[in-house]
C-alpha cells in the first residue's frame, strides 16, 4: 500500500471543509447524515469543526458487500430517524464512486421533504462515474485506485487507518 494522503492533510482538509460548510449555512441548522460504514470518521471529525447548529443522523445502504466494485444494486439496510421534512441536509460520504448510491439517496431524501441536499465526501473518485453529479464538498479528487483507510474499507477491514492508501490491484485478488 502506498501512502495517498497523510492524516496531517486529511485533518487540514477537513478542518477547510468545515469553515466552508459553517460559512455556507450560517444562520441555518443543519442535518449531518453519515452513509455507513465509510463516513463514520469524517462525519465526527467534520462536526467537531463546525460552528452551526447541527443535528447528525445515519443512513445504511449497501452495493460493494465485499467485492471492490459496486454490485450495481444499491438497497436501504438503515434509514434516517430524524424527521427531514424542510430541513437542509448535508449527505457525508466517505467516496463518491459510480454515483449511483449518491443519485439513490438524492431521490430518497427528495421524498422525505428535505429543503435542500449537498454532499460532502472525502474522496471523490472519477473513474467509474455513470452518474452526472456534484460532489458540493470534495475533500480530495482521485482520479483511479482502490483506497483504503480513514473509513475507506476492502471487504470490511482497514477503516480504521489515520491515513488514506491506494492498494495495488494485485492485493485485491
């Protein structure tokens, strides 16, 4: 594995993210709702370095299960408790890959009454794209590679890393 970013600049990038995100709803609350498993890690960080109100929320959905590419299903495992109808939410995501998680939780949380939607991802990744989207707070953009750590998993293991790492596709046989 090799080092991709460091968790000094994963905490500087972080902390950035957050004054943007405070600066861009002051004078409102926000819903904080981290996509589990990936975005446990940012999602906590990233509030700690809020100055808005804030209300956090999680959401479960599955697509990868342990393979390193998306199965193409996306299904709801865990919903959001909180009431969304006229709230402003912020989706925290660990990567933005394909997109099509992304697109299916728009259309959810569309439904569900929010006000308005924007996403905040650490890693947004390019080279699977299928769905025309924007990612409104990209902590870093990855052109291509399977990433692991801060949240970033392969079939469940290496979350827990400080640091983000790009794992050879050999490793993922």
């Amino acid at each position: 594995m090799e080092v991709l970013f460091a968790a000094e600049e994963i905490a500087a990038r972080v902390g950035e993210l957050g004054r943007q995100i405070s600066a861009d709803y002051r004078g409102r609350e926000l819903v904080l709702i981290g996509v589990l498993n990936g975005a446990f890690i940012l999602l906590a960080d990233l509030a700690r370095t809020l100055t808005i109100p804030v209300r956090i929320d999680f959401i479960r959905v599955a697509s990868y299960g342990n393979a390193a590419c998306s199965s193409g299903q996306v299904s709801l495992r865990k919903d959001v408790e909180l009431d969304l109808h006229g709230r402003h939410l912020l989706l925290v995501e660990d990567i933005v890959d394909s997109g099509r998680t992304l697109a299916c939780l728009r259309e959810h949380f569309q439904q569900r009454g929010a006000a308005s939607l924007a996403v905040c991802a650490l890693i947004d990744k390019r080279e699977r794209r299928e769905v025309d989207l924007v990612v409104d707070y990209p902590g870093f953009q990855v052109e291509s590679g399977f990433l692991v750590g801060y949240g970033l998993d392969y079939a469940e293991d290496h979350r827990q890393y400080p640091a983000v790492y790009r794992i050879r596709e050999e490793s993922l046989q």
